[in-house]
C-alpha cells in the first residue's frame, strides 16, 4: 500500500513490536480522512501499514488515552502482517461503556 504525499507525521519513534519484539520505525500520520499506522520492519525491510478512519481512530485513541505510545504497544505481528491487538473490542469500546453506565444508575 502506498502512502499519500499529503499526509501530516503525528508521531515517529524507533519502537518493539509483539512478543518477538521485532524492531521498527512506525509513524502515526494522517491525512484528512485517514489515519495510518506505518510500521517499517528493519531488519526484514519490509513496510506494514493499517490504515483507519477518523471515527476508527478516535475510539482507539480513546481508550490508549491519548496516548501515541499506548496505540504503539497495542500492534503486533502474525502471520508476517500487523494488526491491533484486541481491535474488535477497541471498536467496542464505547458500547460497554455506555452499559456500565447504564448498570450503575
């Protein structure tokens, strides 16, 4: 996947990844609709790219509070591909939420 020209860097850090801790570069960037988690595996010279809309991205940076970090340790390697840890429950998130509220009323 080729990333657009146009995007804005948020974040850039030298980084371990997943439990094999395989060390990249990733980039958090966006554009005005997307945001894109890059990742560049050095030693396998290799380019993992997971790309969000905006609506995606808040609720994953939501619950990492902020947090570029935070997203970072959310990403791991399988199958020589990244991918969010637990991205469906991230997705979820404000749901439970709202039924937590809900059960203490």
């Amino acid at each position: 996947m080729l990333l657009p020209n146009d995007r804005e860097t948020l974040w850039k850090n030298l980084c371990l990844i997943g439990e094999m801790h395989i060390e990249c570069v990733v980039e958090i960037s966006r554009t005005r609709k997307r945001l894109y988690i890059m990742a560049w595996d050095i030693y396998a010279n290799r380019y993992h790219v997971i790309e969000l809309y905006h609506k995606q991205a808040d609720k994953l940076f939501k619950v990492c509070e902020e947090n570029f970090e935070s997203v970072m340790k959310m990403l791991d390697f399988k199958h020589n591909r990244m991918f969010i840890r637990h991205h469906d429950v991230l997705m979820s998130f404000e749901r439970f939420q709202q039924q937590k509220q809900d059960q203490l009323r």
